[in-house]
C-alpha cells in the first residue's frame, strides 16, 4: 500500500510539473511572438532561426504541368507525381511511394542517403513513365521537401545548419543540399532540376494556401515539429532591403528549438535531452512530437517502477531506451475497452510486464494523457504565438487583420494548415490542441481562427512550388 503511494505520488509531482494553466499558456505566446521578433531582427537574435525561404508567392491554381517532389525530413521519405492542369478546383491525386529510412542511413555518410533517394526516385520515374523515357530531352522540375534547418541561399538551393530528430551525418553540415541531390541524380542518370528546396512547413502553407487563400501559417506536428508563417518583408529586419515580389515572404521558424522559461520542464525532460543525440537542442521539439512522447512516458514508468513494485519484481524492459514509441502510448491512452485490453497487451508485449492489475493500468493511461495534453497545449501557445506576432490573435494593437467597425471589431478569418501524424492521427493529441486554442483566444476570436489539416502538404506543396518556380514558368 505504501508503494503503491509512491507511484501515485510520482504521477501527481509530474502531474504538477506538467501543469499548463490558460496563464501559463499566454506567457508561452507571449514568449513566443518576442522571440520571433529577435530572431527577424538579428542573426543569431533567438533560438528561433527565423530562416528565410526565398518564397515570396505562393501557388494560385493556375501552374500547370507535370513535377515531381522528393520529400525526406522524418520516420519515412516519399516521392511523388503531380499533374496538374491549371484548375485549382481540381487538385488529383497525386502517385506517392512512401519508403522507410533504414536507421543506419540516419547516422551513416550523405552519399549512402542520396543514393538510395535518387535509387528510389529512378525507379518510380521509370515505373510512372516507363524505362524508354528516362533519357528523355525534356529535363524534369522536382520541388526538394528537406525538413531539416537549412541557410537558403535562393529558393532552390541551401546549406544544411544541423540535423535533428535523430538524424547526424556529419559530413553533409555545412553543404548544399539540392547540389547533393542533383550530383547523385546525374550520377544515377536522372534527368532532373531541383527547382525548389523546400521545407515541409513551407511544402504544407504552399497547398493551405492553394486550397484557401486565407492560410498563413504552417505547422507540422510528426516526428519533429515545426512551424512558417508569412512575414511583411519590412518586417525581417536582419535582410534590410529585402525585394519581393509580393512584398512578402515565407519565414521558416524553426520553432522545434524555441525556449522559454515559461515551458513546464520536468527532470524526465531534462534527462531526456542529455541522453538525445543533440542535447540542449530543440527543447521545444521534444517536449511536443512523436519521436520523443512515448519515451518521456517510459521515463516516468521506470521512475514508478523504481519508487514502488507496481510493476511487479521483475526486470522489464522500461530502462530501454525509445523502447516505447508514441504510436504505442497513443494506443494506450485511447484504448476504450474497460478492462484496457491494450494496455495490457502493450505492457506485456512491449515492456515485457505482464499481469498488471486495473488499478495500475488507468495510472499508466494517466502518465500518457499528461504527456500529450502538455505537448498538445504547448504546440496550440506555439500557433496563437504566430497568430500575434501577425496580429490575427484578436488582441487589439496595430493588428492589420482586423477592422474596426463601431463598437465592434471584426476578425478576419485565419486559416493555419496543419500536417503531421501526432496530430492527424493521435485524437486526444488533436482534441486537447484544439480545446486549448480556443481557451487562450477565447470563443469569438477562435471562431474565427480554423486549423485545416493539410493532407500530404509536405510533398503536394513542394511539386506546387517546384511548378511555380520551374524555370519553364
Ligand atoms: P514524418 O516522419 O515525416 O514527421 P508523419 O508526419 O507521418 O511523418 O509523422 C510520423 C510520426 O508520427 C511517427 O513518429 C509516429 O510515431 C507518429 N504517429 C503517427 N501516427 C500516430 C498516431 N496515431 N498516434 C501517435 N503517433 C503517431
């Protein structure tokens, strides 16, 4: 009985640590749209990068033709065909081949990882179009869906600053990544020019904005996390004379490494960094997405399982380390069949725990649910964060959305695309970033503000953008 107290009392201490008032939220937000402003005003201003993207218009519906897009960024690459007629009211679906990264490619040598992409992107060319004409005169367009941090130098080419969410090879920092690409395409005799380098953020705001062109802003919330927005170009001060066409730009905000002392960080987080491959790096990241989740619930568990006998004497497998995947602890936390059948079978299976009794099973579902509510709520600070920096958050001050009629002002309507598996796939991860919106806006503006998952943004969007930029148009 004692025991089981301990464990009880680690989950209320986490509990507390984890906590996410409204209050606390808005000092995220807060905290958030400062940062950005460092971040645009200076180089090396704020954790935020603030990276610009050379994409100063975004597709419209009438680019026509055929383009490819590569996108590689997380757990899988895909590649993908689009065609396109010149109708945005018909957006077909385009052909996508999905492929695993085999864990070694993430930590081994570029050349391996360009290999097998342009391995993979040669065989779907040939599988769509038929062998005959590979060789073909008329030079293909791909849009480069890279979603890792990267120093654009145009919108088609850019180096690599660092890798995240478990990728580290070396040897590519520092490097142009589309002339990476574009080397081993010759090699491997592929007849194709990168005509955009694109960040899956920048990918997804790129068809948003084809399907409603009130979208701006982007977030991706899978394996990573990440965010753009559109910026007045008068606005990133660190470019002074910026020139655009439009007078805009996409800024990729790289918001997986923003800090904050007002984030609820626990002890299972801070050991979690240390034991990452790129400590005090992306702490927002791994307080928020898929490739961190599951292992924060492990830590706690180990932690309960250390303080009492819950799990009962024997070794399980809870000191493994990223044993415990997000998808699993999504599992557990919606399993609905009263007696927690899956938990059971996940305990079991995956952490080799067997038997463990009812009362243990609605703790462990606890620890999932204060995870996810924590990153959930966090991610929603993050997108409100943007929506002030652009004055779309209903705040009042020099908002250029908003327009004032007699006592009553009127909001425009924002639309924010989202992507990513955490949030199109894991309901309770969407349904408490949902509810959390609408605490910090407060019902009339969050009627006004729509979050529109964005199907196969990352790669859909690049092909748009790769049509938009193609050095035919
Ligand atoms: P990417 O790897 O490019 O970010 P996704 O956006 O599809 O690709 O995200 C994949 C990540 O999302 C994986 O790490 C996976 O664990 C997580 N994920 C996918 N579906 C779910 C789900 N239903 N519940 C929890 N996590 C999920």
């Amino acid at each position: 009985q004692r025991r089981w107290r301990r464990a009880v009392a680690v989950l209320e201490e986490f509990e507390e640590a984890c906590s996410t008032s409204v209050l606390r939220l808005r000092q995220v937000v807060d905290a958030m749209a400062v940062e950005m402003h460092a971040g645009l005003a200076s180089e090396g201003g704020s954790k935020l990068k603030m990276l610009l993207t050379y994409v100063d218009k975004l597709p419209n519906g009438s680019e026509k033709g055929t383009y490819y897009a590569l996108d590689l960024g997380g757990t899988n690459f895909r590649v993908l065909r689009l065609q396109l007629v010149g109708d945005r009211s018909a957006i077909p679906d385009p052909d996508v081949e999905r492929k695993p990264i085999p864990q070694n490619l993430k930590t081994s040598t570029g050349e391996e990882l360009f290999d097998l992409i342009a391995s993979s992107l040669k065989e779907f060319i040939e599988k769509n179009e038929g062998v005959h004409e590979l060789s073909a005169v008329k030079r293909r367009e791909l849009g480069f869906t890279f979603s890792f941090p990267v120093k654009q130098m145009s919108v088609s080419s850019g180096i690599l600053i660092k890798w995240t969410k478990g990728f580290a090879i070396e040897d590519m920092v520092g490097r142009d990544v589309s002339e990476c690409l574009q080397q081993t395409m010759s090699k491997k005799g592929v007849n194709m020019g990168v005509a955009a380098l694109v960040n899956d953020t920048v990918g997804t705001l790129a068809l948003g904005h084809y399907d409603d062109e009130d979208t701006v802003a982007a977030v991706i919330i899978g394996t990573g996390t990440n965010a753009c927005y559109l910026e007045r170009a008068d606005a990133i001060i660190k470019c002074q004379g910026l020139l655009t066409t439009s007078g805009g730009m996409v800024v990729n905000m790289e918001w997986g490494n923003f800090w904050s002392s007002h984030l609820p960080r626990t002890s299972y987080d801070t050991d979690l960094d240390a034991d990452s491959l790129n400590p005090n790096d992306q702490g927002f990241e791994k307080m928020i997405s898929a490739m961190y989740l599951g292992d924060i619930v492990r830590r706690v568990l180990l932690r309960m399982s250390q303080e009492s006998d819950i799990f009962g004497p024997v070794a399980s497998k809870l000191s493994v380390p990223s044993i415990l995947s997000t998808e699993h602890m999504a599992a557990m936390h919606e399993d609905d069949s009263p007696d927690l059948k899956e938990v059971v079978r996940i305990l079991n299976d995956v952490l080799e725990i067997p038997g463990v009794p009812l009362k243990v099973r609605k703790l462990v579902v606890k620890v999932c649910d204060v995870v996810t509510r924590r990153a959930a709520r966090l991610a929603a600070s993050g997108i409100v964060g943007i929506l002030k920096k652009i004055g779309r958050d209903g705040s009042g001050g020099i908002t250029s959305g908003r327009i004032k009629s007699g006592s009553h002002s009127k909001i425009r309507r924002t639309v924010v695309a989202i992507e990513g598996g955490l949030y199109t796939g894991y309901l309770m991860f969407r349904e408490y970033l949902n509810e959390a919106m609408t605490e910090i806006l407060g019902e009339d503006v969050s009627a006004h503000v729509i979050l529109r998952i964005t199907k196969d943004g990352p790669g859909i969007g690049s092909a748009l953008l790769a049509a938009l930029y193609s050095s035919s148009n």
